[in-house]
C-alpha cells in the first residue's frame, strides 16, 4: 500500500442508538478512551444545527489528534473543516476533493467487489470502505458479503480498507485477519448509550490483535507505573513485569536494603539486567524504576525493545502519594524529592510518547491515555490527499 492504515477501530455515531442527542458529546466521549476517528451519520437535523455539532467535534478532536468525518454532506465537511464520507448515490469523490480542506480525509463506501476495484483504482479517496461483511443492525437492506469477499478485495487494495457491517468485538479479529486496515463500527459502539465501555472493549480487543512488542512506563516513584501497568496489561491481556519487584524478590532485600548493602551501582546493575531480560517476553508491559531510564544504554535498550511511556503527574500528585513512605532509598523528605525529581524529568521528556495526567483521573482513565498513547506511536501519520 501507498498509504498508511487507519485507526483500528472507526467509530459511526448515531444519536437514537446511543440515546445521546448530540453527535459531538458522542464523540468526545469516544475520543476520551481512544478513538481516534469519528464519522458523523445524521439524516434528520436541520442544516445549521448538523454544522454546529460538526464544528464542535471537530473542534473535540483536535487535543487527542484525532479526525472527523461527515457521512455524505461535503458541504457541511468542507464548512467544519472535516473530512467526508461518499456514498453511491452522493457527489463523486473527484468533485467533492477540491470543497475539502487540505489535510482531511476523503472515503467511498462500496458494497460489492467490483466497485471496490474501481475506487482503489480512483486517486481521489484516501481509503474505501466495503460491506456489509455481516448482518448489519444499522441497515438492513444489503446482503452479507462475507469474509470471503473482503479477502478478496483486501488482495488488491493499494491504500485503506474499511470492513463495515455488523462488526463487533467478537468478530473484529477475523475482519483483521480478512486484511482490513480499519473496521467500522455502529451498533456495537452506541448501543445501550454505553459509550465509553463497548468502545473500551472494542479498542482492547483489536490492539490484541496487533499490538506487537512492549510498553515500557517510565517516570518518578508515585507516578503510577505499578497500579496503570497492571490494568494495561489486564487490557491487553498480556505480562506486566515491574522491575523494581523484580530485583526485590531475586535479591530478597527491598530497594532500599539492597542501597544499603550494596550501593546503588549494584541495584543498577540488577535493574539493567531485568531490563535485558524483558526481550525474552514478546508482548508485555513493564514498569520500570524511577532511576532507570537516566541511563543511556537502558534507554537505548528499551526504544528498540517497544515503546517507551512517561507518566506525568504533577508533582503535587506525587507528593501526596510518597507522604509518609519510608522505603525510598535516595530522598528522606518531599523537598529532595522533588529536587531529585527536577533533575530525572528531561530523561522522561525523551520518552516516545509522553501522558500528561491531572491525578484526578480513575486508574481506567489513565490506562485509556496510556494505551491511546501507544497506539498513536505505532500509528503513522495518515496520509492523506493535499
């Protein structure tokens, strides 16, 4: 391909599944836990109140890099600054490209082979979409194409194929393995106006899918490595290392037992070593020491091995955790904390990807951010038409 895949997952809205009337609430709440497309289906509103609630997504997705798109009208795209999605019976992808904006996206829905040959062979659409691959809830009067038919399409595409119809979770997996890029998603998404949980399940279950090396969480002591590590790999469904427990149950002394017994060099030295040994684990999450990636080599080691996360409270935040512990073994009080602190923050800062959170957030929020951040990393950019 000439282009490079959509998000996983392409959210479709629909205000009367969801039983949220508003299409950008819809939207910001998907874009929360990670979606990062979003195409707005609307056949009823006014004109001006469908261009406010364009203008408003867009204007939601903008903080999450995230990408609208407006079901049929490439007026109300081009007016809001989103991309749109052709049908049939619409204008033609070549007449609509120029009322675009530069840099958003145009695609085609097709609902049988021949038709996704001929809009890959077109230079207009950024990506074609083919279905309905099964049963669709949503609309009811196409066949099923099956998985078979999307094989074959996906054989001769040359940029992003979209599955549509009747995808959920549960199939998710074999619409990847048919060679789409990008599934999209209605039903399974708005139903029951369970928002952000059926776009959590949706999201996990297509990162499990693909998701190939390691995420590595860095940052200072209280930050949340552990608790955030653990449920991203609860997600994931893979390991979840933490370093520093490593060392503590290989050596039998805490952290701060074995800086006293034998240096600091010493538990480096340990701590490297289990950093080495994480490549020997496939796919994992592991948290790693506060100190760790000061080192040059370890950081050196962990970007070839998988993706490198900071955790990035405010320091406020890590304060209120650390008050009162008394195993650390290189500050006595939150004031050389902090100044310890200052002095490890551009090592994190050259982390991949960095997650900025407020410390309100609930463990499953910052495990959103963590794995949306991933996510994105290992996403290039979408080309896309100028």
């Amino acid at each position: 391909m000439d282009r490079n895949p959509l998000p996983s997952v392409y959210a479709i809205t629909d205000r009367t599944l969801s039983g949220v009337p508003d299409h950008a609430a819809i939207a910001e709440r998907l874009f929360r836990v990670g979606v990062r497309l979003v195409q707005l289906r609307e056949k009823e509103l006014p004109d001006r109140d469908f261009l406010s609630a364009a203008d408003r997504a867009v204007a939601a997705a903008r903080p999450y890099g995230a990408r609208v798109v407006v079901n049929d009208r490439p007026d109300v795209a081009a007016l809001a600054g989103a991309g749109v999605h052709l049908g049939r019976e619409d204008l033609p992808p070549d007449a609509a490209r120029p009322l675009l904006a530069p840099g958003t996206l145009l695609g085609v829905s097709t609902h049988d082979e021949a038709a996704a040959a001929e809009a890959f062979r077109s230079d207009a659409p950024d990506y074609v979409a083919f279905g309905p691959v099964f049963t669709s809830g949503t609309k009811t009067l196409r066949e099923a194409r099956g998985l078979e038919a999307l094989t074959r399409v996906a054989a001769g595409k040359n940029r992003p194929l979209v599955a549509i119809g009747g995808i959920r979770p549960e199939n998710l997996r074999f619409v990847f393995e048919a060679g789409a890029d990008s599934a999209a998603m209605v039903g399974a998404l708005m139903e029951g106006g369970r928002l952000e949980e059926n776009a959590r399940r949706a999201l996990d279950e297509a990162r499990r899918g693909r998701l190939r090396g390691r995420i590595y969480l860095v940052g200072f002591m209280g930050s949340g490595k552990t608790v955030v590590g653990r449920r991203v790999a609860e997600r994931l469904q893979v390991p979840f290392v933490d370093i520093d427990e490593e060392v503590e149950r290989t050596s039998g002394l805490t952290v701060r037992a074995l800086f006293e017994a034998a240096g600091e060099e010493e538990f480096r030295r340990r701590e490297g070593v289990f950093l080495q040994g994480t490549e020997s684990i496939p796919v994992a999450v592991v948290a790693t020491g506060g100190g760790a990636f000061v080192r040059p080599e370890n950081r050196e080691h962990l970007r070839r091995l998988g993706t490198t996360v900071f955790l990035d409270p405010p320091f406020a935040t890590i304060r209120q955790r650390l008050a009162g512990k008394t195993d650390r073994p290189l500050f006595r009080n939150a004031e050389q904390a902090e100044v310890l602190f200052r002095e490890r923050e551009p090592f994190y800062k050259m982390a991949a990807r960095r997650v900025e959170l407020t410390g309100e957030e609930s463990v499953e929020e910052a495990s959103d951010a963590v794995l949306a951040a991933v996510e994105d990393d290992r996403s290039s950019e979408l080309q896309i038409n100028p």
